[in-house]
C-alpha cells in the first residue's frame, strides 16, 4: 500500500492534475481548488444550503472544464460491513451492485471497500459498504452535480479516504507504535461539521463519528470536557468491537492549538496522543496551502488529502456514471496522447524526411561518381582497340615474330668453341652446319588474360654439324688421332645436347671401317694418306 | 443536457480526431517515407557497388593497357625492322651488294627463291596473318673465315624482317703454302675461304577479312 502511495504521489506531482473538491460537511461546505495535491484557492460557503449550492455553482462556472470531486463528511452516512461471494472479476460489479441495493434500496450514492478474505468456514470476502443517505442536507447537492458543467469525477467519503492520511500521520508521528491490532483514532476540527473522529484498527476504518454543535463554543475548556465525553463514548463503542482498554490507543488531534494543549492535560483516556495543526499534518500528509485563515481547521487538509488521490478508497459514485467518466477521462487523456504522439510521429516523420533528402543528395552524388567513373572506364576501354591494327593482331604477330626468334640458331658459340679447341698442329678445313627448319609449323596458342601466366617452351631446334679436320700436320698418326678425340670430348662437354661423334679418322681404326695395313708399312708414320678426321654433332641445338 | 451531452460528444470527436491525424502521420511515416528513405539508402548502396566494381574494373584496364603498351612498342619495333609488309628484293639486294664491300668478300653469288606464303592458324582454325618466306642462298669465296661470318652476322641484322640461317658449309680452299703466305705478304689477292649458306627470310603479312566475314 505503501509504494502505491508513493506511485500516486509521483503521479500527482508529475501530472498536477487541477481539479475541484468539494467537501460537504452538514454545517457548510468548502471548495478548495488543486493542483496534484497542492490547494492554490479555496471559498468556505457557510449559509443557507441553497447559498451554499449558489456560490459553488457559481465558483465551478467560473472554471466549467475542470473535474470537481464531491467528498462528503456529512452525518447521513451508512456503513455495513459484510460477505461477497467468491466470483469472477466480471461478475463482481454485479454482484456489488445487486448486495448494494439491498442494503441501500434507493440510494443513488453508494459503494463498497473490499476489506480481505472472509474468516470463518464461509468463503467469500468481507467488504465495507457505504453510502449517504439522502436527506434535505444531501438533496441539494445531488441536484447541483447533474446541473453543472464540470465533469463530476468522483464521489466519496471523507472518513474513508482519510482512514490512509491517519495511518500516514501515525506513521510518522513520534511514541507511536504499529501493531496487529493497533487502534487509532483522529480528532480533526472542522469549520464545515465539528470535531469528526475516524477510528481504525490495523489501519482499517472501524467507526467514524461526528460531533457537530461545536461551532457556537469557544471556550476551551468547555470543548475539553465535550471531547473528553466524545471520546469516552467513542472508546465504549469500539470496546464492544474488541478494543482491549490495556492495549491503550493511538490519538492524534489536529486542530487548534490551545485545544491540543488542554487535550493533553486533560489525561484523555488514550495510550499516545499527538497534537499537530493542519500546517505540521500537511507537511507529513504531503499536501500543501491546506492552511486556512483561522489556522487550525483540518478541513483544507481532508480536502487536499481525499480529493487528490487518483485511486480512491471508496467511491460512491454510480458505477454506470463512474465508467462514462472513465470513457470521457480515457478519451481526453487518449487525446492527448495521440497528439503527443502525433508531435513525435511528426518530428519522426520530419526526421525521415530530413534524412531522405540527404539520402537522395548522397544517392546523386554517387551516383553523378558513378557515371563519371564509367565514363573514364569506356574512354579507356574505346582507347585499348585504337590503333592501326588490334592489339590481339599484334600479339599474334609478336608471337609470331618470338617463335621465329627461338628457332633461330646463334652460331657464334660454335665457332668460338672450335676456334679456342684446336691446337696449334690442327685446322678446320671445313664446317657444315644444317639446321632444321620448322617453319611449316607456326601456330598461335590461345591468348591469355594472365599477364603473369609463363612463356610457352620454345620448340627444340635440331640439326647436325660436321667439322673436318686437317691433320697434315701430324707426323705421328696416334697423335692426330688423339688430337681429334680430344677435340670431339671438348665439344661433347660444350654442347651437351648434341651427340658428338668421330665419323672418320686419320686411320681406318672406327669400327665401321677396314683397317688393312700392308708387309712392311708403318701406319703410325702417315705416309702418303691423306690425313683428315671428321666430327658430326648431330641433336639440339637449343 | 443538450450543453452536457455536446460535452460528452467532444472528447470522442477529438479522439477520433486525433486518431485520424495520428494514423494519417504513421501510415505517411511507414507507407511512404521509410520505404522511400530504404529505397534512396539502397539506391545509394547499388552505386557505390558499382562504383568500386568501375573501380576494379578500371585497375584490371589500367593493368591490361599497361601490357597493351609494351606490345605495342614491340610492335612498333617489328614494324620499323621491316618485319611487316612484303619482301623489298631490290632493297635486299642493295644491302647485300654494301654489305659485300664492307666484308671484303671477293665473290658473291646469290639466288633469292620464290616466296613461299605459310599461313598462321589460330586454335580456331582462323588465319589473319602468313609469313612470307624466301630462301636465300649465298655463295661466297673471300679471304678469311671471319669475314664470312662477319657477312653472314651483317645481313641477317641488315635485311629487312627476320633472317635465320638454316645451312652453312665453310670450306677451306687452299692450304696456307709458304708460297701462299708470300704471295699475300706482296699484295696479292687470294679467295682462301668458299663458303655456301642458306638463308631464311621471313616478314609476316596481314591477311585482310573480307567484308562480312
């Protein structure tokens, strides 16, 4: 109950909610006007009834839009305490109403506080019901409401809704102690009634009392002893409801102060008693400007207290009534959000605009890079085929052109090499070199993308070569023998692809020749052969 | 009544009201603005992917160009060394006569064959270019090997387009006598070397499509 408190006044402090309370005691009424919980102006109407009817239509005509809260403190009020039947939530109202009218057949105002689960072997649950007679004092009022203009938000009963201001200010009150089964009491003065007492046990309305005729007196001693009567009285009865008088009571006056005083010397039949005037119980009550002129009735206090509660304990107002209300509340405060949401949709909406129009600006600048882009891109691509021919024509020519340079043979090589074998004795009296040629052959391969991608292997270039040697220097025919082979392994070692081969020699000594020598003839002295020795180099040459 | 029911009737119009502009605003949020805001940021995504896939693209032609560039200077020094076009014979012939006095070669016979046209296949079976190829053979008789070699090295750098060798025989005429080696220590001329090479002279020569083809 506590953090509901505290949610309501969050609430009310957040929203401020201005409204009008309209407390209706049986010697007058008061109009008080909030905002949230604070009182910014209030009229005290104590005439006739019909003045007071008067003056307050006329005070709420001044301001028909704002909501008023009736919260009566009149003595024809009933209460009855007694058992629901456990049933559903959407039967409840139902049966509220139908256990309403036949404890308060005709009453218009009524309603009923569910107080917690039934004890005893009946299920159900205890509830107090409430209503306010009607009566000449009553009458009046219940007219005006269907007159006015303001739209009625809530009906309903002081002592009911001050049950939680008491327990509010017992709460913070020094001395007092909260037990199961704590009693307490508060004795307010009020300008529109008299000294009204609301009597709780476990923070649960017990009785209420009303002790009117006080007005007129003003001598304190003389409303001492009335109150010290009142309050005997008020202890007999709630001893019949259990009060234990060992146990003791929690009091707490708030009116004037000479009154406290005297209360306290007056040794009141209670246990704690705690005198406060309205300015101390509404900074503990958490209300504001309930402080009247005189200073000490707490009926400004009552007024703020019960009239800006957003949840009311007991509402007396017509259910039918109450949900219309709903309706109309629901509606305006729906109204209101839906503009407010419409304000942040719209600024949603702006925003998306806003970021649209940066899109669309960031779209064609990209777009604009975009196509500039592409256009350098077909610039260069219109660029690649200019020229006398294509460039794969080129290429092809080119490999064309390389083809015919790997088939090509360098010679320098062999003539240097044979040119720096020779020995001083030997000549080379002839050279010839055949190469052949693979001419017919020429092919393009496939072009490739890769810039990367490694050369095609060149064809083997083959051909043969054949030196002929001029021994005629040799006098000895074993030592031009071996000059020749000695030549044909140095050439064996230069060109190692070629297969080097001593076809002919100064002597017929190869094995495909006949070698003969006749009677007496000395063949290592090379008498009158010609003497010459032939190479070949016959495979790649590269 | 009739003020209190006029009363009752304004918060529900105002409501209806207000739900009517509030649905108007949100259905124009969400109906037309968010998908025209996804449409543009999609818009603006498409470009950008394409811009980098330009931008990909443009450094594959840059790389491409690049290559393009160097066979092109290739080609433009295959052009310029006479690689393409038709054989020059009488230009030949001029730089083989120059190239004669330059080496000392005493004699000099040549014989340029008919020019033989060997196409050059694609993969594809196409043929765009052939190479034009004409035998040449030298028969030259001069002093010294070297400068046989040496005028074998001057024409295929000299003649126009490519010149390979495909045969050669070097023969020595006369051995070095003493009387050989006077008679040259006195001034006299004597062709000691003969020598037979056979050349290939190749230009290539583009082949133009026909119209339509």
């Amino acid at each position: 109950m506590a953090t509901l408190l505290n949610m309501e006044g969050i609430s009310q402090r957040v929203t401020a909610l201005k409204r009008f309370v309209l407390l209706i005691g049986d010697a007058g009424a008061v109009l008080a006007r909030l905002s949230g919980s604070h009182v910014e102006s209030h009229a005290y109407m104590c005439g006739t009834i019909e003045d007071n009817v008067r003056q307050v239509k006329a005070a709420l005509d001044a301001f028909p839009r704002l909501p008023v809260v009736i919260l009566f403190d009149v003595l024809g009020q009933a209460y009855r305490r007694d058992r629901l039947p456990p049933v559903n939530m959407l039967d409840r109202p139902k049966i509220m109403a139908r256990k309403l009218e036949t404890l308060f057949p005709g009453t218009e105002l009524k309603g009923g506080l569910r107080l917690g689960v039934s004890e005893g072997e009946l299920r159900g649950f205890d509830y107090l019901f409430a209503a306010v007679t009607p009566s000449p004092e009553v009458t009046p009022w219940q007219k005006m409401l269907a007159q006015i203009e303001n739209p009625v938000s809530d009906v309903r009963l002081l002592p009911v809704e001050s049950v939680q201001l008491l327990q509010r200010l017992m709460n913070k009150s020094k001395g007092t102690e909260n037990r199961h089964g704590q009693w307490n009491i508060l004795i307010s003065q009020h300008r529109t009634g008299g000294f009204r007492q609301i009597v709780t046990r476990d923070h649960r309305l017990a009785i209420a009392r009303m002790t009117s005729g006080f007005v007129d007196i003003d001598s304190a001693q003389e409303i001492i002893s009335l109150l010290q009567r009142e309050i005997g009285a008020t202890i007999d009865y709630i001893t019949r409801l259990g009060f234990d008088r060992a146990e003791g009571l929690n009091a707490i006056f708030v009116g004037r102060g000479d009154i406290g005083a005297a209360l306290k010397n007056a040794q009141l039949p209670v246990r704690n008693l705690t005198v406060m005037n309205p300015a101390e119980a509404e900074i503990i009550a958490g209300v504001s400007g309930t402080r009247d002129d005189s200073g000490h009735f707490a009926d400004l206090l009552h007024a703020a207290w019960g009239g800006s509660r957003v949840f009311p304990a007991l509402s007396l107002w017509p259910l039918q009534k109450r949900r219309q209300r709903m309706q109309t509340l629901g509606q305006t405060w729906g109204t209101r959000a839906l503009a407010a949401a419409s304000v942040v949709a719209m600024i949603y909406g702006a925003n998306l605009a806003w970021n649209i129009h940066g899109a669309e600006a960031e779209y064609i600048k990209v777009e604009a890079g975009r196509a500039a882009l592409q256009q350098a891109y077909d610039a260069e691509v219109s660029k690649l085929d200019a020229g006398p021919i294509p460039i794969s024509s080129m290429r092809e020519i080119i490999t064309i052109h390389q083809q015919l340079t790997n088939a090509d043979v360098d010679l320098t090589p062999l003539f240097t090499a044979v040119g720096g074998a020779l020995s001083d004795h030997a000549r080379l009296s002839a050279i010839k070199v055949q190469i052949d040629s693979s001419l017919p052959g020429i092919a393009l391969e496939p072009p490739t993308d890769n810039p990367i991608a490694p050369e095609p292997e060149a064809a083997p270039v083959k051909g043969t070569i054949l030196l002929t040697l001029d021994l005629s220097s040799f006098r000895n025919a074993e030592h031009a023998v071996g000059e020749t082979d000695r030549l044909a392994n140095v050439l064996t070692q230069t060109f190692s692809t070629m297969q080097t081969t001593v076809i002919s020699q100064p002597l017929k000594i190869l094995p495909a020749d006949t070698f003969s020598v006749k009677s007496g003839e000395n063949v290592l002295a090379f008498t009158g052969e010609k003497r010459v020795a032939e190479i070949k180099l016959s495979g790649r040459f590269k | 009544m009739t003020d209190r029911t006029a009363m009752q009737s304004s918060p529900t119009q105002g409501f209806a009201i207000a739900i009517v502009i509030f649905g108007l605003i949100i259905g124009a949020c969400y109906g037309y603005l968010i998908p025209e805001l996804d449409r543009y940021q999609q818009m603006t995504d498409a470009a950008r992917d394409a811009t980098i896939n330009v931008n990909v693209q443009m450094g594959d032609l840059r790389t491409r160009a690049a290559r393009d560039s160097v066979d092109r200077n290739k080609y433009e020094l295959l052009v310029k060394d006479g690689f393409l076009g038709q054989q020059d014979r009488l230009n030949a012939a001029r730089i083989l006569e120059t190239l004669r006095v330059k080496h000392r070669i005493s004699g000099l016979e040549y014989q340029i064959d008919a020019v033989q046209k060997n196409p050059v296949l694609r993969q594809s079976g196409e043929t765009s270019a052939e190479v034009n190829s004409s035998k040449i053979t030298l028969n030259i008789r001069c002093f010294l090997d070297d400068d046989l070699r040496d005028f074998i090295l001057a024409v295929k750098n000299a003649l126009p387009g490519h010149v390979s060798v495909a045969a050669m025989e070097i023969v020595k005429l006369t051995p070095p006598s003493d009387e050989l080696l006077l008679d040259i220590s006195r001034g006299g001329a004597s062709e000691l070397i003969s020598g037979t090479v056979e050349l290939q002279w190749q230009v290539v020569q583009h082949i133009k499509q026909e119209a339509g083809l």
